[in-house]
C-alpha cells in the first residue's frame, strides 16, 4: 500500500522558511497599502467627492514610483545572491549604488511633474475626456483638472524620499531584517494617519484641506521614513562600510534586473492608475465606488508582494548555490501559498462585504445620487476574485525575474494591462455604459490574463536547465 508524500515543493522546512521570511515583508508592505487605505477612509468619512482627485493623481505619481521602485529592486536581488554565497559582509557597494540611483531619480521626476501636472490634467479631463464625464455632477471638468493637478504636485515632493525608503527596505529584507522594515513602515501609518486627521479633517483648528491634506501627509510621512531607515542601514548592516571590489559588469547587472521590474511596474501600475481616470470619466461617483474596491484589492495584494519578494529572495539564493531543484521548488510554491492566501483572503471578502463598505466611507456618503457604501460592497466579490489572479501574476514574475528572466514577465504585463485591460474597462464603462462594475470588470480581465500567462512561463522556465551564465549571476535577462 502506497503512503501518500508531499510535493518535493512542499517540504516542511520549506514552506517554514517562506513563511518566515513573508510574513514580515507582507506585514511591512501592507503597511504601505494602509497608508493609502487611511488616506481613502478619512476622505471618505469627512470628503468622499474628493477621492477623484488623488486617485487619478497617482496616475503620474504612481508611474514615476513604479519606475523607480523597479530600478531599485537590484538592490534586494544582487544582495540577496551575495548572502546565499556568504559574501553579505561586502554587499555595501550595491546598497550605495542604489540609493544614488534613488536619490537622483526621485529629484529628477519631482522636477518634471512640478511643472506638467497641469497641461497633463488638463488634456486628461477637459480636451480628450468623453462627453459623459462628471455628467450631472456640480463639479465641472476643468475643476476636477486642477485640484487632480495640485495634488499631485504635493505627492511628487515625497517622491525622493519615497525612493530613499524603498531603496532602504530592500537592502534590509535581503539581509534577512525584515522586521526593522516592518517597525518603521507602521510608525509611518501612524504619522500619516495622525497627519490626514489635522489636515484633512481639520483637527486642533487647522483648516481642512480634503485631498490636499492627503497628498501633505503622505509627503511629508515619506520623507521621516526616510530619514529613519537611512539611520538604520548605517547603524545596523555593512552599507556603509568598505566592500571589496565589483566584479565586471556588476552594475550593469543590477541595472538590468531593475529595467525589467521598472517596465512591468510601470504597465501594471500605469495600467490600474489609468483605470481610474476611465472611473472619472463616467463619473465622480463612479471614480468613488471603483476606487475604494481596487483600495481593498490593494490591501490583499500587499500580502502577496510579501510571498512574492519571500520567493524572489529563496530563488535568488538557490541561483547563488546553483541548485536548479531548490529554484524549481521555490517558485512553485511561492505560486501555490499565493493561491491559497487568495481564496481565504477572497472569501473573507465576501462574508465582510458590508462591514467593509461602511468603514471605507460613510455610510449615509452619497454623490451624484449614487449610495457609495452599497454600490462599494456589492463589488467586493469581484474583487475578491481578481486579487487571487493578481497576486498570482506577481508572485510568479518575481520568481522568474530572480532567475534572470526580465523581459518576457514585462512583456506579458504590457501586453496583459495595456493591450487587454484598459481598452476592455473603456468599452464596459463608456460604451457599454457599465459604469463603476464595467471598470472593476475590465481590471479583473487584465489580471486573470496576467496571472495564466506568468505561471505558464514560469513553469516553462522550470523545466530548463540553469545555465553556467545564470549560475553566476541570477540578473542576466534572457
């Protein structure tokens, strides 16, 4: 009689070390979606109407951040290597290239969105918007342009320091310190949700200042973080310390690895903040009622990025000690822990739909006649569906970035949320004038595509050998 085994994926000590090794980073990035969350709830409890405008702000912001944040993952990729071969004691030379790299980077977006964030709203929401938008609502386009405008202004002022912190993060989570992360990151939560209460809702006298009040907490929590993780990378790993001398090419490498991530960021993001300005274009209201769903999608999708940089960095450190079976193994059961935290994540969703809605915004919140609380909860089960594909697509790019494969993951998310997503979300919104439902339809479309398309090519990766080239370095795109 045969006794039943595990998947040689689903070792014990395994899914012990992924969960040991995830858990902290989803706790730590989910503290970043919470930022965001407390913004919407405090707009929703005190100025639903304006969720518009810092939503579709982050249609620049959230692109320059994408990009950047791509740029900077080499940082955690080519650390993480060095600490599968022992070599963490030198890893300083790749965090400091890195944080040039931010610091330069978030300076020069700051300094091209100060002075384009007006033409681009303007064009966005006045010269190319369809007829329908904000149709029977008090606010008229070129209103709805510039305060989008202004508040993306104050956003793109944290954008360094946004840079500087995330630089900081990964160089912490390769060293397996996950938890200094984790600690900064809520203290973050609570400055900024301390922050939203006096300027947005006007607390201790000051002026409300709604979704502007929003993007000056954000900003200004950006840059404390980052002054408090820059003292924590000096005090506490090698970074700043003398390492040895790079290999030929090393740069290049770390480059390489984040050029691809910066694409796919930017397709995926740039995707999702796009569908936002569809959202305005129907309507505020509709802006309102897609927004705060894709907000909770958000949330579950923090705890997949933890599984998904977990899986990056055991893939990485096989790819460091050249074991193929150890990479095979990682990636899939990073997609398969994944999976599972997606349909327990969803069900709650979906048993919460109404607690959910009423602690997004009020429950008596109503815009242009729409009851945002019931629209909102009866879009919860859709979303619970579409992180489960969300996360997917994610945990599996990041396993095959790991081992060196950069464009086709980036190619797949082009093709996934700029050629399919978007045009579907327009069609089912506009011209099938489907609303708010049509938006949150269309992004479920994208991603499902995404989530397939990436494990294929992940487990088609795994079925090839590792070459002596990605053996020596886990960054060379193929």
């Amino acid at each position: 009689m045969s006794t039943f085994r595990l998947p040689a994926w689903a070792k014990p000590s395994d899914i012990a070390d992924l969960l040991r090794l995830s858990v902290p980073i989803a706790v730590s990035r989910m503290a970043m979606m919470l930022m965001g969350l407390t913004d919407a709830i405090v707009l929703g409890q005190f100025a639903p109407g304006e969720l518009a405008f810092v939503l579709s702000a982050w249609l620049p912001i959230g692109v320059s951040l994408g990009f950047g944040i791509g740029i900077l993952l080499g940082v955690q990729v080519l650390t993480s290597e060095m600490l599968g071969t022992g070599q963490e004691a030198g890893s300083g030379r790749i965090f400091r290239r890195g944080l040039l790299w931010a610091a330069v980077l978030g300076a020069v977006l700051t300094l091209v969105l100060l002075p384009s964030a007006g033409p681009l709203f303007h064009w966005i929401f006045v010269t190319i918007a369809p007829q329908s938008q904000t149709a029977g609502e008090a606010l008229a386009p070129e209103i709805v342009a510039a305060e989008t405008a202004q508040v993306t202004r104050i956003l793109a002022l944290g954008l360094t320091g946004h840079m500087i912190a995330q630089a900081c993060s990964y160089y912490l989570e390769a060293l397996r310190r996950p938890m200094l992360v984790t600690l900064v990151m809520y203290a973050g939560v609570i400055i900024n949700l301390i922050l939203n209460i006096i300027l947005v809702a006007g607390a201790f006298g000051v002026e409300p200042m709604g979704a502007e009040g929003v993007a000056w907490a954000t900003s200004i929590t950006r840059a404390l973080m980052a002054a408090v993780m820059l003292a924590l990378v000096f005090f506490l790993t090698p970074a700043f310390t003398a390492s040895p001398p790079a290999p030929a090419g090393e740069a290049r490498r770390q480059f390489n690895v984040g050029t691809g991530t910066a694409i796919s960021n930017i397709a995926e993001w740039g995707g999702f903040n796009i569908t936002f300005i569809i959202a305005t274009w129907v309507s505020i209201a509709a802006n309102a009622v897609y927004g705060y769903s894709v907000q909770v999608m958000g949330v579950c999708f923090m705890v997949y990025l933890g599984i998904a940089t977990a899986t990056s960095v055991r893939v990485a450190e096989a790819i460091g000690r050249g074991n193929q079976e150890e990479v095979r193994n990682a990636g899939r059961l990073g997609v398969v822990a994944t999976t599972v935290m997606g349909i327990l994540l969803g069900v709650l969703l979906v048993i919460f739909a109404h607690p959910v809605s009423v602690l997004l915004v009020r429950e008596d919140a109503i815009i242009g006649g729409i009851a945002l609380a019931p629209a909102i909860a009866g879009l919860l089960w859709l979303a619970a569906l579409a992180t489960v594909f969300d996360g997917v697509q994610a945990t599996a790019s990041f396993a095959l970035r790991a081992q060196g494969m950069v464009w086709l993951p980036s190619g797949i998310h082009i093709g996934s949320f700029f050629v399919v997503m978007i045009p579907i979300c327009y069609w089912l919104a506009i011209t099938l004038e489907r609303g708010a439902a049509g938006v949150l339809e269309g992004a479920f479309v994208g991603v499902f595509v995404a989530g397939i398309l990436q494990v294929l090519l992940l487990e088609w990766k795994a079925a090839r050998p590792i070459s002596e080239r990605a053996a020596n370095s886990a960054l060379l795109p193929h």
